[in-house]
C-alpha cells in the first residue's frame, strides 16, 4: 500500500472525518455493504462498474485499517471471505446520506440512470427521484380534477 513521505498536516475535525470516505471508491463500498450486510470481493467488483482489482484491494484494506469494514475468513476450502461493516462503518452511513441529501439540494440527478446509482439500494437520489414522480402525479391528478 501507498505510504507518504510526509504525514498528514490534519488540523481540522472535518478533514481527519473526510480521510475515512474520500475518495472515488471509499463511499460506494461503505453505501454497498450497509445495503447487502456481507459481501465477497467478487459481488462488490461487479456492483462497482469500473474499478480495477487493484484500487478495490486497496481501498478495502485502507477501509479495514481505518476500522471502517471488517474481512471475515472462513476456514474452508476453497477460502472463503467476507466484507461487512464494523460498528463504526455504520455509524458512518447516516452522514453520507445526509450529505446526499444536501447534493441533491444543489445538483441536477435527472442525467443520471437508475443503472448509474444501483450501487446503492438505500440511494437518496433515488428516493428523491420516486418523490418527485409522486408529486408530479398528484400535480397532474389535481390539475385534471380542476378540470373536469
């Protein structure tokens, strides 16, 4: 694994919390294993489209090693491991939602497919995406009940 030259200069509450689900991959597995419990290396490649083995093995152990997720060993043959979530990796999930939430505050999801968020199951854009629908059907049904 990558080890920097110099040691992080963190100054600030808010940029030693950032440390634990920066990144491209850190928030995806952590909103993948909160929604699936337990997963096998393999189901979360195929849950991230476009993540090489490499990335992924690294961002699981700086995962592991910021006591986020937790690998589980089977004694069997063939070995068999898991990934879940460590107590701390679910106190976590509600402020990722909370900061989706407030993206999508700020940000245009519509250009995004359902395909694009699958990775996350509890997806707050999603939910916000079937509210939406929602209220433009009751928008509508309120407008043809004017109507008629």
């Amino acid at each position: 694994m990558y080890q920097p030259k110099l040691p992080k200069d963190l100054r600030c509450p808010l940029e030693f919390a950032l440390e634990f689900f920066s990144g491209r991959w850190k928030s995806r597995i952590l909103c993948l294993l909160f929604s699936e419990d337990s997963l096998r290396y393999n189901d979360i490649k195929k849950s991230l489209d476009h993540v090489s083995d490499t990335v992924l093995a690294n961002t699981l152990k700086e995962l592991i090693g910021h006591d986020l997720v937790k690998r589980t060993q089977f004694p069997e043959i063939p070995p068999r491991v898991e990934y879940s979530l460590t107590k701390k990796g679910r106190s976590l999930v509600p402020f990722l939602r909370n900061i989706c939430k407030w993206s999508t505050q700020f940000h245009d999801f519509n250009d995004i497919s359902d395909d694009a968020l699958a990775h996350c199951k509890n997806c707050v854009v999603r939910k916000y995406r079937a509210n939406r629908a929602q209220e433009a059907s009751c928008n509508e049904q309120v407008k043809g009940g004017a109507a008629s």
